[in-house]
C-alpha cells in the first residue's frame, strides 16, 4: 500500500487521485489559517518555488480539529492561503486527521510514521515527507519550519 491507493477532494469539489503524483517527492501538510503557526504558508510556499521544477510537490489539507483554528469554507480558505501567503502549491478540502471521521489518506499517514508517544496528529501543521514511490519517510512536528526540512527533501529526491 502506498499513498497512491487514495483519492481527495481538491477545493473545488472534484476527486483527485493521488497516483496524479507518482514518481514527485511530496510534503502533505495539515493547515489552519487562524493557527499560531499559520505562518508557515510563507516557508512552504518557499520550499515549494524552490522545488516545484524538480518533480516536488506540497499538498495542504485544511483541518478544523483544533481549537476550530480553520472554521472558513474551502473557497475562503483558499483565498485566504492567495491573499496572505502567496500559496501557489495544491490544496485540497478541508479534511479531519484524527478521530472516527479521520480522512483515511491521514490514517495510513500516521500509522506508517508514528508521532512522539502516539500516532495521532496533535496539531496543525504537521509534515508527512513521502519519496517518488508513494511511501512515507518522515513525518515532522508542527514547530518544524519548512525550511529545516530541506536536507531531507533533497536526500528524498535523490533516492
């Protein structure tokens, strides 16, 4: 099993399956847009001009789980990521990631990279790094920057 065995809804209420990303290094990051740590759609977006060209891809999923820190619609979020951070790279509806109703593509993540003392995500902004043939390789803490994630993206790339 590999990431490619799911489908997400993009912002516009359309399916997309995730074999689209067969053969890219991906970071799939759940975001808020009223977080403390909403400024890292400034890192990402970065790390994604940087990337982009090099079959590298940053997938966002807005989630609502935590102290309702992304409360907006899918469209308003999306405007919100335009207009704030300059976000260019793929996000998609907005999605749980933890608990019954947790998006399935957010439960295989956290079953193959455990977090700290548990594999539940504990907050927003958490970073799952995955290598060209769909399989996780890392998974990172919502206080890691995105561009501390860079030497491993490059290793990823380069495996």
């Amino acid at each position: 099993m590999s990431i490619y065995d799911f489908s997400v809804k993009t912002m516009q209420g359309d399916k997309k399956s995730l074999s689209d990303y067969k053969g890219k290094t991906l970071l799939i990051v759940n975001t808020a847009s009223k977080c403390g740590f909403t400024p890292q759609f400034e890192g990402l977006q970065n790390v994604y001009e940087q990337y982009q060209d090099q079959d590298f891809e940053i997938l966002g999923f807005p989630c609502n789980q935590f102290n309702n820190q992304d409360p907006g619609n899918d469209e308003e979020i999306s405007q919100f990521c335009e207009r704030n951070y300059g976000v260019t790279f793929p996000m998609f509806s907005k999605v749980d990631v933890k608990g019954e109703d947790a998006h399935p593509l957010f439960e295989y993540l956290t079953t193959e990279e455990k977090g700290m003392l548990t594999k539940d995500i504990k907050w927003n902004f958490t970073k799952f790094l995955i290598d060209k043939n769909g399989k996780v390789v890392d998974r990172y803490a919502p206080q890691t920057k995105p561009e501390n994630i860079v030497k491993d993206i490059d290793k990823a790339m380069q495996a």
